[in-house]
C-alpha cells in the first residue's frame, strides 16, 4: 500500500474481516482433531496514512511510505461479536435486494444526501417515510439536495406492481430418483457366520455396527481389514446394513438358498426383539 496509490477505508477492512475469518475456519477445524489452546478475541492496528476526500465524498487512505512525515495515526480495534449482535444490525435481505438510489434516478450528489442519513435504496426510503418523516421531512433533512417531488418519483420505483400475466407451466416433478436396490447376497444354506473385507475398519476406534433386519449381530473378530459376524438361527434374509460411522451405510440383500436352489423364508426378529 505504499506510494502514490490510495484506499478505500471499506476495501482495507473487507480484506482483513476476510483473513480473520480464515482464521477463524481453521481454528474451529483444528479444534476438531486436538484440544484449541488459543482463540483469537481482539486484533488491533495502527497505520501510518494519509486521508483524502475524493470528489465522490469517499475517503481514500493512502500509507505513509519510509521517512515520509505529516501522516496520522488511525487506530483500528477488531473485536468479537454474536450471533444476535449481527442479526439485529443487519439489514434484511429482502430490502437489500430493493431497487438502488440510482436506479430510481437520482444522482450522485443526491445519493449521498440520501446515504449520509442511512438511506441507500428504496425500501430504506420508504421506511424512513413510514416512520412518520414524511416525504418532506426527508428532503429538509438531505438540506434540500432532494427535492420532495424526486423524492415522490423514487418512491413510486418501490410500490408493487404488476408487469406480465400468463398462464403457469406446471413445474416438473423434483421428486429424486429412486435409490439403485442393494446387490443381492445368497448364502448357502447353513450359514452361521458372515465373512466382511475392507480397509481401515477400526479406525473409528470400534468396528462398524452390522444389522440385519434393522437387529445388531454380534462381531466375533475385527481387525482393520476384516470383520466376522454371527448370523441369527435359521435362514438368515433380509437387508444387511454395515454402519461405517460416515452417515452412509453400506447396504445388501441377504438371501438363503437350500439344496434345491429355492430361496428360504425372510428372517425377521422375534416379537419384542
């Protein structure tokens, strides 16, 4: 920043809030993995500038460069706020996205009568004028830079209407598309016990649940690599679900065939199982 070349006072303090929150996402990430033994609470800076008003009424910083003097100190403190704190000073999306001062044909010299008051588009005009200023009180308080009758064309800018009528298009169906059935696994009759390979089984720090039939099934061996449960007495059918602790289990279909090939009835748990 040093030189000839200005700043804005919102461009310096929109680059640092978006370092500080940078910061702010890798410290809540690192406190996922290990205890956080710091937080950032305050920031402060002190500069070294210049201050200019430009002939847009913006005022433009510019660093003092080495051994240069006359410049000023401006203090500058960054400090946390809530959640509520930012709710109750922002404005609502709803009137942010309202027509601009220019586009309800102001100049610049009127919007920033306008903006000195806190009015920066429509919606804020028409609030400011409810709240019971009053289309003339507004323009005594811009010292009559707006005059009254601008006033009134702006604020027409914001009323409702109504530009185009016509038929609606039924909407298409967002239903999502049907999840692809679990492949099928067919057992010789008998089983007793079921046989999981993988990777990085245990890494959670305890081996993935098994359930068949919405019913856990006991582990008997677990390693990183490979996992044998105990299948229920009977023909064991129905849907088999790994649970990997990723919020996406792993789902089968489970099915038993005796000696003729016929597949044997669905297991299902005992009542009040």
């Amino acid at each position: 920043m040093n030189g000839d070349s200005g700043f804005l006072v919102e461009d310096f303090l929109d680059a640092v809030s978006a370092q500080l929150d940078r910061t702010q996402d890798a410290l809540a990430a690192k406190a996922k993995v290990r205890p956080l033994m710091f937080a950032l609470r305050t920031f402060a800076v002190d500069l070294q500038v210049f201050v200019n008003l430009d002939t847009d009424g913006n005022v433009r910083l510019r660093s003092a460069a080495p051994g240069e003097t006359g410049s000023s100190t401006l203090k500058l403190d960054f400090t946390t706020v809530t959640r509520p704190m930012v709710e109750e000073n922002t404005v609502s999306l709803a009137m942010a996205q309202a027509p601009s001062l220019q586009e309800a044909g102001l100049d610049p010299l009127q919007q920033r009568a306008l903006e000195r008051v806190g009015v920066h588009n429509v919606a804020q005009l028409q609030a400011l004028r409810a709240s019971g200023a009053g289309v003339d009180g507004i323009a005594r308080l811009t010292d009559g830079l707006v005059p009254a009758d601008r006033l009134r064309n702006a604020l027409r800018l914001g009323r409702p209407a109504v530009l185009h009528v016509a038929p609606a298009v039924p909407a298409p169906d967002q239903q999502a598309p049907a999840a692809p059935a679990p492949p099928v696994l067919n057992l010789p009759f008998g089983t007793q016990r079921l046989q999981l390979a993988g990777r990085n089984l245990l890494s959670g720090g305890a081996p993935p649940a098994v359930r068949l039939g919405g019913r856990p099934l006991e582990t008997s061996e677990a390693s990183e690599d490979g996992l044998v449960v105990h299948l229920p007495p009977g023909p064991p059918a129905g849907p088999l679900e790994i649970d990997l602790g990723d919020g996406e289990p792993v789902r089968y279909q489970l099915a038993t065939r005796d000696g003729n090939g016929t597949a044997a009835p669905t297991w299902a748990p005992e009542d009040g199982a």
